[in-house]
C-alpha cells in the first residue's frame, strides 16, 4: 500500500467515520467496496455501510450515523494500475458514471456533503476486471486485503 495514500487518508479523516462500501459483486473487481464494507463492518469502532450496487438507497441511513466524515469506497477506472488505490475529493468526480451503479457519484457526494455537512471523500480502487463474475482479480484482491489492514486503524484513530 503506498505510503501516500495512507498519510493522505489520514490527514483528510477527521471525527466519526461512515464507511460506505459500493460495488456489484456479480462483475467481478467491480464487488471490492461492496466486499470491504462487510469485511469491516463486524466489530468496526466507525459506522460501516455496505449499500451494494445501489448507494443512493443508502443516503438516509448514511446520514442517521452523523458522520464527521464520509469514506466510500468503490472499483473506480482513474487511469491507474490494476489495484492502485486513489483518494478522490468531490472536485474530482465526474457527473457522468461510467459505472454499473445508477445516478452519478458526484451527485451522491454533493448530496450527502449537503445533508450531514460532512466531509466526503472516495478511495478509488482501479479495477482490472468488471466483467460478469464472482472473484476479484490478483491485484484487486491484493488490495482488498491491505486496505483490511491499515483502514481499521486510520478510521478509528480519529474518533472523539
């Protein structure tokens, strides 16, 4: 895991934490946020949502946690290496989702930004494979388990 990305996260997470993990698990890497979010969610000292293919059904439930901060996490094409990790802020999201999830992401964020005044931010997982399937690929998978690691312990490190 690169040591930037990590000290980025770090230093943008502040307050109580709303994990919201997005993907189809049915194309393969496209599943990661998805897998991510029940990964974490027992046991979590942050709130952990796993709103699937569809996030914007997850929008009120998201807000009933009073994030300080809001982390999605989704298989996202930002012109990376298959697994490469990316924190994306709301200015860099496109209005358009070339994506499997319906609506646009930005619109999810400039909306959740709006109900909770949270901070909100994507990791951006660069996928190999969205075709239809159930596993994950190499490096996708990889990543899936590094971010099992260090996302626990920058997440909770903030809390008040």
């Amino acid at each position: 895991m690169d040591k930037n990305f990590e000290n980025q996260l770090a230093g943008f997470i502040d307050g109580h934490v709303c994990l919201v993990g997005i993907g189809n698990r049915y194309l393969h890497d496209d599943g990661v946020g998805s897998l991510i979010a029940e990964a974490l969610e027992p046991g979590a000292e942050f709130d952990v949502i796993d709103a699937g293919f569809m996030p914007e059904n997850c929008l009120e439930t998201v807000a009933d946690t009073h994030p300080d901060t809001i982390l999605m996490i989704d298989a996202t094409d930002f012109g990376g290496v298959p697994g490469q990790v990316s924190l994306l802020y709301p200015d860099k999201m496109a209005y358009s989702w070339e994506h499997n999830q319906a609506g646009s992401l930005r619109m999810l964020v400039e909306y959740m930004q709006a109900r909770t005044k949270a901070r909100v931010a994507l990791v951006a997982i660069q996928p190999a494979d969205l075709s239809a399937g159930e596993s994950l690929s190499p490096d996708v998978s990889d990543t899936l388990n590094e971010l099992l690691e260090t996302l626990p312990a920058i997440c909770s490190r903030h809390v008040h």
